[in-house]
C-alpha cells in the first residue's frame, strides 16, 4: 500500500507519523531527541537503545516507548531493521511520562506496519484514526518486558558500573566498594535507591543484556554464556529463561 500525500495544511490534523529504518551491524544513531512521543518497534536484529536514564536491548518483536523531548542514542548488533511510530504530544491522555519497554503483541506489530504503510494518520479520516486510537490502547495495556538497566546517578554508583564493565566483573562486592570509597551497605543502599536493584542483580541483568546483544549479532548460546560469565550453556540457559521467561532461541523468535 503507498502512502498518502500530505501537504503542510494537513499537519495539525495528525495523530501518529511513521518512519522506516535499517541499520548495519555496529551502525548507530548519535543521541538526539524529537518533538513527538515514538515507539521504536524492533522487527529483525537487536537495538541497543540509551538515555541518560537507563539502557535497552531491544530484540526482534519487543519496542521501546521514548517520550518527547527524551535524548537517545540507538546501536545496531548485527543487520537490524526497525519501525518508528511517532505520536503527537497530547493526542491522547494517560501514555508513559518515561521510556520503557514495550511488548509487541501480534495485533500491536501489524498495527505499527499498517501505519508505516499508511505513513501517517489523520484525525480527519476515520479509518485512520480508529487505527491510531487502537494503537496507542494497545501499546498501553502491554507487559513491560525486563530487559532494561537503569542507570546509576551519582558519582560512586557510576564508578561502580565503570567498575563492572571494564574487566572488573570478576571482583567481589566489598572489592568495588572498596575501589568507589563506599561501605559495602552503603553501596548496595544507593544502587537500590537509584536503580531499583541490588548491585548482584544489577550486575546480571547487565550480563544477560550483554548476551542478548552478542546473540542478536550471531554468537552463539556458548559464546553468549561465556560473555555473561556462566560456566556452562545450560547455567547461562536457566539463567537466561529465569530472567526472561523463555530461552534464548525463543526469545529471538518472531511474533
């Protein structure tokens, strides 16, 4: 289906844009924001999506909500290709005030492709509308899949991540604590206070993230165990569907 033209006398009447993207491996968007709300939808290969505020991976078939004014930085990790829909500040009460992850249920993707089909949606058009409407209800009544890292704030915390993801991954607790001036209590207090997490989880939900993105570029489920620091493919496969709920084979499945 070919897209509509539209003219600048059309641009207050619309709901949702959409855009159309591909990305090579190791490709990236620098940070940058925009205007209107986008829900960035993940249709092949793995997005590693930034803000100051956290990180997520994103495989085929999940989406990240960015609202407006948001700066983000987009990776690619292996041939990736993704679809954007931009929503109009306003159009609709009660979306996200903050980035998240976003499930995409089979309804929901072939919603976004029908608007990137379309290319944008008019209030004006009823069809077009109703399409938007049914969208945006949607995308709000989806499970928030765990696949994001919240990112430290403050000086020792971020030391700590620096910590773990510059070869310190092997040192215990009290070694980082000791390498950020902190008590180990101390720590861990701020790491919950500002990621929500203990520095232990955080760290593995780190790893496992780190292995999706690697699996997303082709490593396979031993390359990925040995990235993520388990011992063994069936360690890192129970860990992988205890933190996900699938393995990893089932997790980069389409829809």
């Amino acid at each position: 289906m070919s897209q509509k033209r539209r003219t600048a006398a059309d641009e207050p009447y619309l709901v949702v844009r959409s855009s159309a993207s591909d990305l090579a491996p190791g490709q990236a968007i620098r940070e940058h924001a925009h205007d209107w709300h986008q829900l960035i939808h993940a249709t092949s290969g793995v997005l590693m999506i930034a803000t100051g505020g956290g990180s997520w991976v994103v495989p085929p078939s999940w989406g990240v909500w960015v609202p407006a004014g948001v700066r983000h930085a987009i990776r690619a990790s292996g041939h990736s290709a993704f679809r954007t829909v931009y929503v109009a500040p306003g159009c609709v009460p009660d979306l996200p005030e903050a980035c998240t992850a976003v499930t995409v249920s089979p309804l929901l993707r072939e919603l976004i492709l029908r608007i990137v089909a379309i290319g944008m949606a008019d209030r004006r058009d009823t069809i077009e509308s109703a399409l938007a409407i049914l969208l945006l209800d949607e995308m709000r009544r989806a499970p928030v899949p765990p696949f994001s890292l919240p990112e430290p704030r403050s000086d020792a915390t971020r030391r700590a991540a620096e910590w773990l993801f510059s070869g310190g991954a092997e040192a215990g607790i009290p070694e980082i604590a000791r390498a950020t001036g902190l008590s180990v209590r101390a720590l861990e207090r701020r790491f919950v206070a500002e990621t929500g997490m203990s520095l232990g989880r955080w760290r593995r939900q780190g790893a496992l993230l780190a292995s999706l993105e690697r699996l997303g570029a082709g490593a396979s489920v031993k390359q990925a165990a040995a990235i993520a620091g388990y011992a063994t493919p069936s360690a890192f496969i129970a860990a992988f569907r205890a933190q996900f709920g699938t393995t990893p084979a089932r997790y980069f499945a389409p829809v």
